[in-house]
C-alpha cells in the first residue's frame, strides 16, 4: 500500500490539495478540474493516475484497519476523487462494473458524500447547459476555458457520448465520426499538436456532427431513411453516378422492406436474415447498385437494420 501511494503522491507532485483534507465541501469540489488540468498536463498521465489510483486503492482495502492505512485515509479519498471524475463517461455511454466500484467506495468512504453526484460539467468547473452540448454557447464555453488539456477530455468525453447515441441511430456516420475523433486524439496523445489545436479541431468535429443532424431535413428523408442512405456508401464515385434522386428511392423502400420484415428475434433467426440479404440484394439490383457493390452495401444495410431494428419490434 505504501509503494501504491508514493506513485500517486508521485503524480500528484508540486500539486498542493491540503484544502481537501481541512476545506469546506465547496473547496474540495473546486480542487478537481485543477488537480485533472495536473494529471493530463502529464505523458499519459490519465491512464497512469487510473492505474495507480486503482491499485492504490486495492491495497488500502486490505490493509484497513492499519494505522498506516487510517493515516492516509484522507489522501486515498482525494486520489480517488479524482479518478473518479477522470474516468466519467458521458451520460449516454455505459458504465463499466469498474466504474461503479468506484462510485461504491466513495460512498462506503463518506468522505465526498457532501458534495453529491458530480457529473462530468461540474468537475471541470463548468455550469452544466441546458442548451445542446453541441451549440455554439458551449462551445465557446469551453474554448475560454484557461485548463486546455480538461477541455480536450470534456469534449473527448461528449462527443463520445453524442457518437454513442448516434450508433443506436446511424451505423454509417456514427463510425466515420469516431474515425476521425480517434485520429485527431492521437496526435493528442502522441504529442504532435498542442492542446490549443486539438481543441479547435474537436470543436469543429463538434461543428460538423451537429450539421449532420440536419442533412435528412435537406435531403427530404426521415432520419431512419438517412441511415439507410448513408449504408449505401454514397461517397463512392461508382455510387454516386446513380444521383440523389436514385439513392434516396433506395432508401426509402430499404426502410420499406426491412421495416416489414424484421422481429425482435430476427438477427437469431437464419433464415429470416437470408430472406432479407434476398430483399436488399433484389432492391439494389433493381435500382442500377453496381454489382462489385451490392455485397458490401448489403452487410451494411443489415448492420444498420440491427441497430434500428430493437425500437422498430417495440
């Protein structure tokens, strides 16, 4: 337990959190986008503090009721605290069984009870909005922010979060987002660009996510047709010579036709999915698909179709 908390005291070196130990709960909580800003201003700074503060925590477990172990009670709790916060994911993505240890042991602790539930706003010194994470208010919100590497981990986290969303919905630019959120991150971790950058470039992914919201309006096709739109690999310049007007008609029967044909058991039933690879396949070919196309425009339909399948048999 001693060698696990001399690497987070290690971590935490030049950080001076005294207020936690003998602060009113408001201090305490005003330490945490600090004492992350300290963390990921580090070379892999978050994953080491996860780590340490994980293994730390392990041994302080078993070494209670020790006098070493009550005598950095206190310490533990901090590190814990802001673990916790490192490791929130936003509200839409799941949480781990670690994450609710986590949860588990502050509670059993007592020692941040006081200050509730923090949500991932809060710990990094922001008033949570009630406008869309995705509005330009925000945005500018966290451009100002004087900590740059937190906002890099805020937006990290809420665009994980809005792609975790968008996946239930649309297959096809929920993947091409998260692309493009992972390569821009890292060259962030790799240390190539400077936070500064990175911030501007996930706003402007930010930017670019919500317009995508808007693109079914302007295309004339529900959001479930959008989806299907999209599987049909329309970047694709052998694709594309179809036109609009040509893939959107696919489109609109694909939703047609699986919407018709799906159950809440479909994906475990074999011959109900080759039934409907027969349908997709039919419509493609029926519509001009390039033939060196269909396969693959196919298995995307059908991951698409899973996706929205659960809330079309509800």
């Amino acid at each position: 337990m001693q060698e696990k908390d001399e690497i987070c005291c290690d971590l935490f070196h030049g950080f001076d959190y005294a207020s936690w130990i003998d602060g009113t709960p408001g201090q305490r909580l005003s330490l945490l986008p600090a004492a992350q800003e300290h963390i990921l201003a580090q070379e892999d700074g978050k994953d080491r503090c996860l780590r340490a503060v994980r293994e730390l925590s392990q041994a302080f477990a078993l070494a209670v009721p020790h006098d070493e172990a009550l005598r950095i009670r206190d310490d533990v709790a901090f590190f814990q605290a802001v673990r916790s916060v490192l490791a929130k994911r936003a509200d839409s993505e799941t949480r781990t069984k670690e994450d609710l240890d986590g949860a588990i042991r502050q509670i059993v602790s007592k020692v941040v009870a006081s200050e509730g539930i923090l949500d991932i706003f809060t710990a990094a010194g922001l008033k949570k909005p009630d406008i869309s994470i995705l509005s330009e208010e925000f945005l500018a919100e966290v451009r100002g922010m004087s900590r740059r590497n937190l906002a890099v981990e805020l937006l990290q986290k809420l665009l994980n979060g809005e792609l975790a969303q968008r996946r239930r919905k649309n297959v096809v630019q929920a993947r091409s987002f998260a692309e493009m959120l992972e390569q821009t991150l890292r060259r962030y971790r790799n240390r190539a660009v400077e936070a500064a950058q990175v911030i501007e470039e996930l706003i402007a992914l930010a930017r670019d996510l919500r317009e995508a919201s808007t693109r079914g309006e302007t295309l004339g096709l529900t959001e479930d047709e959008l989806a299907f739109y999209d599987a049909l690999e329309i970047n694709d310049s052998a694709v594309q010579v179809l036109g609009d007007e040509t893939l959107r008609d696919i489109a609109r029967k694909l939703v047609e036709i699986v919407r018709g044909n799906v159950t809440i058991d479909w994906t475990l039933r074999e011959n109900v999915r080759a039934n409907l690879r027969r349908l997709v396949k039919h419509i493609l070919r029926e519509h001009g698909y390039p033939p060196d196309k269909q396969e693959r425009a196919t298995r995307t339909v059908l991951e698409q179709a899973e996706a929205l399948s659960a809330g079309w048999a509800v």
